[in-house]
C-alpha cells in the first residue's frame, strides 16, 4: 500500500491522479464493519440497493475497519475480514469501474474530520443513540470511547464527500439524524460546508431478523451460528438453517410482523431471493403449512446466494487483483476527502503553512 498517510492536509498539490468526480450526480456513501461474514441481513438492508443505486449515483463504498475497533478483534482476522468483504461487495454486484470502493482506515481524513466533529456533538445527544446502549451491554467488558463516539465518525464518513444520500438499514437511522444535526452544527457555527444527507431505508428488508430469535435483528456477530445466514453459507448449511428456524404458533402462510415475526422474516427472505412479493407469496403458498414453506425459502435462497458465493470465491482468490482495485479506490476516495478536510480546516481556524 503506497498512500502518504503522513501529507498535509493543507498541502495544495495533489500526488494521486485526478479522477473525474461526476458532482452533476447526487452522491451516495455507505459502509460495512468487517467484525464477522456478511449476512442476509446485510444484504437487503443495504448492498442490495448499493447495487441497484450505483449506476445513477456517483457512488462510494466502504469497509469501515475503524468502525470494527469499536469491539476487539484479533488483528490477522481483521486484515482477512476487510478484504473477504471488500470480495463480497463485488460479488454482490459493486463494480469498482463505477463505484469507489475503498477501506476506510486507508483514508485517514475519516478520523481527522472525526475529531472535529467530536469537539461538537453533545455528550447528552450521543448518549442517546441506542445502538450503543446495545452494543455496551453485549460487551460489558470493553465498553470504550471509540465505541461510544461510533456515530461521530460515522457522521464523519457521510460528511467527507458530501453524500447526498446514505443506504443503510432502519437500525441506523438515529445514526443519520445525528450525523444531519452535526452538519447543520458546522453550517450554522462557521459556513456553509456540508450537504445534509438523507437516508436511504428499504421498505422491505430493512431489519431481516434473526432465525433463532425473530424479535431481534439478524447479526453476523451472534453467537448462534443457526440464526444468521450467511452470503457464503454453503447450500446445504443454507437449507439446514432455514428448515430450523423458529416459526410461531398457527400454520397459514400470512404476513404478520407482529404477531407472527419468524414466518414474516422468511417471507421477507423469500420475497428479496425471488422477487415475488408479499401478497403473491401468500397466494402462492395459500393452503400450504410451514414445512412446504420452509423447503421453498430454503431453495430460492440457495439459488440466489449460491452465484454471489461462487463469485466472492474467485474473487477472493486473486488477493493482489483485489488490493489493487482497493489502492485505486483509496486514492480516488483521498483526493475528494481531502478537499473537505481542508475547507473545513480552514474554517475551523487551524493554521495554513
Ligand atoms: N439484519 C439486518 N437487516 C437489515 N439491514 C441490516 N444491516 C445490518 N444488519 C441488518 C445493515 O447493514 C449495513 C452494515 O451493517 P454493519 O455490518 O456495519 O453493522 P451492523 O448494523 O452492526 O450489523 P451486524 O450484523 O449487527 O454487525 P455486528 O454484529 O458486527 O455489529 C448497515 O446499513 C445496517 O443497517
């Protein structure tokens, strides 16, 4: 990796090729934590649309590795993760001739402009984000700072390259009210700088739940392997788990998230590998009982996950193909980072050499 962590952010010459930054597109920014395989939960809350959105956007994608500190990871796993899911963002679609696809800790301005976001968020207002009530209770042990001001850098991420639009999951939507309340903070206290982003959440797939436990959001980091499904899970570990998963009382094939969470969560699954859609699915499977159900989620989602499988295997196994496409994507992200980081530099009164 050759990128010169160690410039000024004020130093005017740019030593990495300019690249055509396509501002008449409205942006879009997102990113994943690389603390464990990605899921099917990942998938429909978010690559999903990352594919489906690239092409009209002027698009950046990310692994968030400094994200992933915020719990510990042993450092040989981390350096695998972020690459195997730099992989399967390509597999899943992300074409790195159209979108920026990079790793976040090889952009230092994440963490620069990170700090200064921190010296404006509220402790009160970052006190309330309750993905951090969750985790620190899942890791009591280690409950850090880093974990605590997650969102700020995340603001920090979204803020860099003006993103117009951030496709996540419902599960970060507080995260982007904050990161919008920040920016207006900076606009308001110094100028204009920042756009203020909107989120991008699915109107179905936005919180596949868990298989085991349908009240609670799937996560690649659950301890129960039986509960999450995995982009790579082999098609017999596909079909296994889906026949396994906790369904309710009662036998029809109905939509009904709150009374019936666990048949809703694999209609929502059969809806995202098959395209049909809730009401056909009903009619589909109308006089059907569960046991047919399953086996049916359990084929469609062995179909649509067995390519993206096959493609992140070949893909993962041209690491040098791989890095290169991230170095090339880390200098395009850095060039337009860095222009951020210097007007907001300067108008935050730092001194210019
Ligand atoms: N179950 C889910 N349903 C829908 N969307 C989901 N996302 C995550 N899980 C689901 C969305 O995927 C994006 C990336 O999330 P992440 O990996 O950075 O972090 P996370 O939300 O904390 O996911 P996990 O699986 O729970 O990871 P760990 O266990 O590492 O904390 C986000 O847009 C998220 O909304």
């Amino acid at each position: 990796m050759r990128l010169s962590l160690g410039r000024s952010v004020f130093s005017h010459a740019m030593e990495i090729s300019p690249v055509s930054n396509t501002r008449a597109k409205k942006t879009i920014l997102s990113g994943m934590q690389p603390t464990n395989d990605l899921t099917i939960g990942q998938y429909c809350g978010a690559l999903k649309n990352w594919v489906e959105l690239q092409n009209e956007y002027d698009s950046l994608f990310c692994v968030v590795d400094l994200h992933a500190i915020t719990v510990r990871q042993e450092p040989a796993k981390l350096r695998k993760r972020s690459l195997d899911v730099a992989a399967m963002y390509m597999a899943a679609g992300i074409d790195p001739n159209v979108s920026t696809l990079f790793i976040q800790s090889h952009v230092p301005e994440h963490a620069q402009l990170a700090w200064i976001l921190n010296c404006l968020a509220g402790f009160g207002e970052v006190s309330r984000m309750t993905q951090f009530k969750d985790k620190s209770s899942q890791h009591a042990d280690n409950v850090n700072v880093g974990l605590f001001t997650y969102p700020v850098l995340m603001a920090a991420d979204i803020l860099l390259y003006n993103a117009d639009l951030v496709p996540v999951g419902e599960d970060q939507r507080q995260h982007l009210e904050l990161t919008r309340n920040l920016a207006e903070r900076f606009n308001f206290h110094y100028s204009p700088t920042f756009t203020i982003p909107e989120p991008f959440i699915p109107k179905v797939g936005s919180k596949i739940m868990s298989l085991q436990e349908p009240e609670k959001k799937m996560s690649k980091s659950d301890a129960n392997e039986k509960s999450t499904i995995f982009l790579i899970d082999t098609d017999a570990e596909i079909r296994n788990k889906i026949k396994r998963a906790v369904t309710d009382s009662g036998s029809d094939i109905v939509y009904d998230a709150e009374k019936r969470p666990g048949v809703a969560n694999l209609m929502t699954i059969h809806h995202i590998a098959t395209g049909r859609s809730i009401a056909e699915i009903e009619s589909d499977f109308s006089g059907f009982g569960y046991g047919d159900f399953k086996e049916a989620v359990g084929e469609s989602l062995v179909a649509f996950i067995r390519p993206v499988r096959e493609r992140y295997e070949a893909l993962r196994a041209d690491e040098e193909s791989l890095k290169s496409t991230l170095r090339l994507g880390a200098e395009h992200a850095r060039e337009r980072a860095h222009k951020t980081l210097r007007k907001v530099y300067k108008k935050t009164g730092f001194v210019e050499l």
